[in-house]
C-alpha cells in the first residue's frame, strides 16, 4: 500500500487565560468548543457522540484490561457531559479533560492529513476568538505544542490502520527503533530538559521526556513508546488501529507530511514482511531523551548487537530499505504521494547530516532554534532566560498574526506544501475518497435529524420509525463521494436517505 492507507490525527491544544492564570482549564476548554458550535452551521441539532462501539480498553496483546483498575483517563468511551462537536469536515471538536481537541476526519494520504490537519488550526484560532469575544469571558490563547514546562504533558496522537492479519509482535521490533529516531525529522523543539524543563537547554522533541516504558496501553501515565490499545473503529475482522502517541504537535507542513507519511510507508514493509533490518536499541527510553537532548545531532545510540549509530544514520538505514521496498514491489507503477515522502525524507537527511540549520524553513525544531539563537545572539542571554520559554511558546501560537510560525510563514521563512483556499475548504469540506465525505455531508445536509454519529456510524431520528436509525460505517473505504455523493444530493430529507439505504418503500 506504501504510503497510501487510512490515516488520522488528534491534537489536544495548550489552553491559556493570561488575564486569569487561576481559570479551571476544563471549563475554558468548553467555552471554546462551545463558541464555535454556536456559530456553526450545523447548530440546528447538536448531534451526540455515539460511544457505544468504542472500548479503549482492549489491549492488542490479546486481553481487556478490567474497567476497575484503569485510569480515569483511559475511559475515553464515557460520555462525560463534556462540549463535543462533530464538524461538517467529518472531523471532531471536543473537550478531552483540561484541553480543547481536534480529531481530523480520515484520510487515504499524508497530504490530506497535513491539510486537515492544518484545518483544525485554523477551527481552534476561529473557536478562541469566539470565546474571547463572549461578554464575561477573559480572552484566551491557544497553542498547538506538547507540555507547560511545568510537568504536563498532552498529545498530539496518530492513527492508522493496518492489516489485522500482521503481527503485532513484528509492529513493536521494527517500530521502536523508528520512533526513538523520528524525532530529528518532525520534533517540534523545546526550550528545558526534563518533563518539568528545570535544566537549561534546547532539545528536538517536546514529548521524549514524558515517556517512561516500551510497550503499554496507557496515554497519560507510564507513557510507551508503542501504544497496545486496540480500538479500531473498523471491521475489527479485517483491521486494527495503531494509535501512535509519541509525536509532537508540528506547525510546519513539511514535518507533519514525513511524521505521517514516513510511518505508513515502514508500517506498509513490516505488512509486508519486508523489514529484515534490526535497529532495536539497547535501552530505548533513555535514547529516546538522549537523542532529544542533542540538537547537535551527534549522539550515538548503542544497539543492541553492539553497533553505535546517530539517529539521523538510524533514519538513513530505515529511508534506504524504503527505497528498496518501493523499487522491489511497485517500480515505476509507485504513486506520487510515495514518491514525495521518499524523495524529501532522503532530502531532509542528506541536509540534517551536513548542516542541521540549513532546514530552518522546513522543520519545526530546526526553525525556532534560529528564532532562539537569534533572540540569545542580539540580547545575549543565556538557556535559562524567561523570555526564550515564552518565545517557544509563542512559536505554537494559533493566532495568524501574533504566534510566531504564522508570522515566519507571512514573511515567506517557511516552506508551505498547501494552498490557503484550500485550508479554508477543508474547514468545512470533507474528504471525498473516505467515510467521512458520509458522516460530513449528513451533518451539513441533514442536522435537524442526525442526532448522533461516531467514526464507524451515523444515527438518524427520522419520522416514522419507533427507533432510532443507525447508518454502520464500519469500511472507512466506502461512503465516498464515488459511492454515495450522487445518493446523497438526490435525497432532499434524512427520511429519504435511510429509506433508500434500508430499501424502505415509500
């Protein structure tokens, strides 16, 4: 499949009220939520989650673990009461405990999920500044970064099918080594080492130093290098999901497009039983932060057989054995989607190794440690200054004209992969090659009857039916504008569309 598969991001932003640094997090994340309903276009019915199919806590190697001894954090499948949005994109606004989250709609590429990606940005931007023009709510920011330097950290989570049939064993081996290196590609950099920040410095990634085990089905606590929850919100027959919580939260484009698109394409050899490379670390969670703290790019990670390699030469052997992979199964029938990842993430290695700055208008964690070499250059300050925290964080700031990112990219420092009208379709526009082009069209068509819907379904309450009716999505495949666009710009009401995919006469 290489790089092409069903893939989907979530992002829990950072909240702030400068005005009120007292404001409980969990009520300012469901005011902004909350504003942005109110302006949307489907407002006419807030259509629920529908949780019944989900179980987070079934684990893929092999057992559930008991309800009673998980952490309240784990229990994603409980309505909470909580704001919760499901957007006209497919995609989905909600408060997950003390953060605002934006789940994308799913995709068949890293394009599209750099895109809409990129369209939650612009949705948190929209929803803060609605709240912040609420008559007695103080102004709020929001921030697509990873930690608080004060201990906390929140996710910025992957996903992406796979075939049931691949062991999972064979995901952890091969996977592993991968993800302690990925960060030199996609880390979102950070000022402070430590999950409190309280050394000085700057390192590639703000998640390494949360992580604490290998393997394990928690997101909050013993943090793992690869997550076991099994919850595929599919045909659980045919797939699973892997539900990857290791990356940062990238601005830059180009890192979001290899963070996705490099892992479906080894997701797409370890399928395949193509991966004959071990790379496994000797101790994969102190190089995980090892390699983090080395901006320098030279630390070398000792492998288990003995070797010593740098993350970049890591990344390099995995890059090779992709090109391999490409060359052996597809020749010159390989996709341009595929072509793309291969060619810049050999580009993006090539340069890391020569001169790591010279991808200061590619990558994110290259990029603000200019801006910060910069600010510690013409005021001469050291590591430890307040005001280069406050440039890290502003570097993630949603806001088009005040976060720093946004800023580099008006003034043409940042390489951008997508157009902005395009970005600004994607707020409100699905994809049209999966089963969200279904779930998107119903709600911008037919909210005044949807009355719930989920990743693997779309629950109507049309007249004439004693019960609700639910529209099973479980083929992320099917739904598309090929198989149902036609279908659905004939049915006028919800009542014509349920009697045409159920066969009701009437």
């Amino acid at each position: 499949m290489t790089v092409r598969r069903i893939i989907g991001a979530e992002t829990e932003y950072g909240i702030s009220v400068p005005g009120n640094p007292g404001a409980n997090a969990m009520v300012t994340s469901t005011q902004v939520v909350n504003a942005y309903l109110a302006a949307s276009a489907a407002r006419a019915r807030r259509a629920r989650w529908d949780f019944e199919e989900e179980n987070p806590l079934r684990d893929a190697r092999g057992f559930d673990l008991a309800r009673d001894s998980a952490d309240p954090t784990q229990l994603t499948d409980e309505d909470l009461g909580l704001a919760n949005v499901i957007l006209t994109n497919g995609a989905r606004l909600y408060v997950d405990h003390a953060h605002p989250e934006y789940s994308t709609p799913e995709v068949t590429n890293p394009r599209d999920l750099v895109l809409w990606d990129k369209a939650g940005e612009r949705v948190m931007a929209d929803a803060a500044q609605r709240a912040s023009a609420t008559p007695g709510i103080d102004p709020i920011q929001l921030y697509k970064n990873n930690t608080d330097n004060k201990g906390a950290s929140y996710g910025a989570h992957e996903n992406y099918l796979v075939r049931r049939s691949t062991p999972f064993s064979d995901i952890v081996r091969h996977l592993i080594p991968f993800f302690v290196t990925r960060q030199v590609v996609c880390g979102a950099g950070r000022v402070g080492i430590g999950a409190e920040g309280r050394e000085h410095g700057f390192q590639v990634s703000q998640r390494a130093d949360f992580f604490e085990v290998e393997v394990g089905l928690e997101t909050t606590l013993k943090r793992p290098i690869i997550n076991t929850r099994d919850e595929p919100h599919a045909d659980p027959e045919k797939y699973r999901r892997l539900h990857v919580i290791i990356g940062d939260a990238n601005m830059s484009e180009i890192s979001t497009l290899l963070k996705v698109g490099t892992t479906a394409l080894v997701l797409s050899m370890i399928e395949d039983g193509f991966v004959s490379i071990d790379l496994t670390p000797e101790n994969p969670v102190a190089e995980l932060r090892a390699v983090s703290h080395d901006p320098g790019l030279t630390h070398l990670i000792r492998l288990r057989d003995g070797r010593r390699m740098t993350a970049v030469q890591v990344q390099q052997e995995y890059m090779e054995h992709a090109r391999k992979y490409v060359e052996d199964r597809y020749g010159a029938d390989v996709d341009p989607a595929t072509t793309e990842v291969l060619d810049r993430w050999e580009s993006v290695l090539s340069r890391l190794t020569e001169d790591p700055m010279s991808l200061a208008r590619e990558l994110d964690w290259v990029a603000k440690l200019r801006l910060l070499e910069g600010y510690r250059s013409r005021d001469s300050i050291n590591w430890e200054h307040p005001r280069l925290h406050l440039v890290d964080l502003q570097y993630s700031d949603v806001r088009p004209d005040r976060g720093l990112y946004n800023r580099l990219v008006a003034a043409g420092r940042m390489e951008r992969l997508l157009d902005e009208e395009a970005v600004e379709r994607a707020i409100t526009d699905p994809p049209e090659d999966t089963r969200a082009y279904f779930r998107g069209r119903c709600l911008a068509k037919y909210a005044d009857s949807v009355t719930a819907a989920s990743w693997d379904s779309v629950i109507f309450d049309v007249p004439g039916h004693d019960s609700l009716q639910r529209v099973p999505t479980l083929e992320p495949l099917r739904g598309t504008r090929e198989h149902v666009g036609e279908l659905l710009d004939r049915c006028a009401t919800a009542s014509e569309l349920v009697a045409a995919l159920t066969g009701e006469r009437r």
